[in-house]
C-alpha cells in the first residue's frame, strides 16, 4: 500500500479493554489557575503507568487569556480507551501518539470526554482543540499580525520551537532526522540532526519548552480548531512530523495545508477550557 504524505504540511496490544463511552466517568481534580501548574484526569481503563491526560496552564499572550493545553499529544493509550479504537499506524505502544486522525476524530475524542464529565460541570468545563493563536502563544512566539492562520504563515522567520539555530540540536524533536533518511533509502533527512527515531517517538522523549508542553517540535502534526483561510475548506495544522525536513515547514509560524483528511503524521493535543460559572 502506499503511503500518504502530507506534501506542504509539510505490535502492541492493550492490556486493559477500552472502557465503553457509556461506561466512562471522568472525576473532576481541582484546576489550576496560576501558569506553570499542571492537573492530570485519570482515565478509567488507562494501561497501567500509561500516561495520563495532563494539563499545564500557559501564561497568556495580548488577547489570549492564560488557558490549560495538554502537555502531551493524545496518546493511543488515551484514545483507544476513550474511543473504543486505535487508527495509528505505528502501534508500539500506549504512549506513543495516535495518529491517522482526522479533524473530526480529534472533536469526537473531545466530545466523548465531554460527555464523561460529571453533569454538575459540565457547562463550567470544555475539551476541545487549541485555536491557532493559543498554539502560537503555547510554541513561544511573540504576538502575529494577520486576520487568519494563513496570513501569519511563515510570517515571523529563523524561529523554531528550539530557538533559532539549525540545523535542529538532537534534542529538539522527532523530525526527519539521520536515523529517518536511513530507514527510507538514504535520502530526506536533516544533515547534522540525529534525534534517533525513524517513526514517531514516545510522547515526552525530548526536554520540555518553557511552559512544561512536550512535543511542540515534530512528532505528529496538530490540528487546530480554526479555517486556514475565508474559504473554510481547510484546517490549520501546526508543529511539523517524524518525516519533516523542510526548514520552512519547521518554523515555529508554519500553518500547514493538509491535502488530505488524515495520514500516519496527523494528531492532536488538548485544550481544557474553563467557563465562568
């Protein structure tokens, strides 16, 4: 079969059963207010010392209010127990990150958590994707100029998740590395950079940004909740893959254009919002 990429956006098996969404009851730990703090749900079914769904509160940013974001992409632990299945290609383990998620998969994940809210909160608290100017504020860019995404793409030059030097340190994320051009016949990884997974990683392999979030650099790629543009046919995707080579498309301002509904590199994080009473 042949793969599909994102051009331009540019065996394990669980221990515990997935827990049915009727089943699945979400208890409610005390949210953080104060940046740099983090909260984490606990999952019923979750695999044993599998990461759990942890939130780290980002300072805020001009219009954009302090806010919970996920300190990691959602694993396929976390979403074959919420979700019943697991669509990811690379199916080493519970903390990897899903993949071959659509944008309406990573709204039915939230939906599901939701619902498993205890009802007396669930108008005060709401999971749903970041929009992309809370991505832009959790990757450590200062404030963009632009109507939509695509007008700040790119816009803000030699500034990656890491810093501005390149090629890419080792520890800076999982992206089309040495070991990547390797496994795909010589060709299509970054000279000098060597981070020493081919596919994805573990969620969490790479030091943290100066918030506490993971994986803000490669990995998988992360939908967002907003339009790239007025024609509202195509979803933002920030933060580039496992395959990613392309200096333009590492850019911490990137805004990709997935061609495509989903492929082996698309995945998502969570934002935990809060609602005044």
């Amino acid at each position: 079969m042949r793969r599909r990429f994102l051009p331009g956006v540019f065996l394990f098996t669980m221990v515990a059963l997935p827990v049915c969404s009727a089943e699945l009851k979400l208890e409610v730990p005390e949210v953080p207010k104060e940046p740099g703090k983090s909260v984490a749900f606990e999952i019923p079914g979750l695999p044993e010392k599998a990461k759990k769904l942890e939130f780290v509160m980002v300072a805020g940013q001009g219009k954009v209010k302090p806010f919970l974001l996920g300190k990691y992409e959602v694993t396929q632990g976390q979403y074959e127990t919420v979700m019943g299945n697991n669509p990811s290609t690379f199916k080493n383990g519970p903390d990897y990150p899903v993949e071959e998620t659509s944008w309406q998969d990573a709204k039915d994940f939230c939906a599901k958590l939701n619902a498993s809210l205890p009802k007396a909160t669930q108008s005060n608290l709401n999971f749903r994707l970041p929009t992309d100017a809370e991505w832009s504020v959790a990757v450590g860019l200062p404030e963009e100029s632009g109507r939509v995404p695509q007008d700040k793409s790119n816009k803000i030059k030699d500034t990656y998740p890491w810093g501005t030097e390149w090629p890419p340190p080792n520890d800076a994320g999982n992206y089309a590395d040495e070991s990547y051009a390797e496994k795909h016949g010589g060709s299509g990884g970054i000279p000098g950079c060597n981070d020493g997974f081919a596919d994805t990683s573990p969620v969490g392999s790479f030091p943290p940004n100066q918030f506490g979030l993971y994986d803000m650099a490669g990995n998988v790629w992360e939908w967002c909740e907003d339009w790239i543009d007025d024609e509202m046919n195509i979803r933002v995707v920030r933060g580039a893959a496992f395959f990613t080579a392309s200096k333009g498309q590492i850019l911490s301002s990137y805004r990709g254009r997935p061609p495509i509904v989903k492929n082996f590199a698309s995945g998502f994080r969570v934002r935990l919002e809060v609602r005044s009473p």
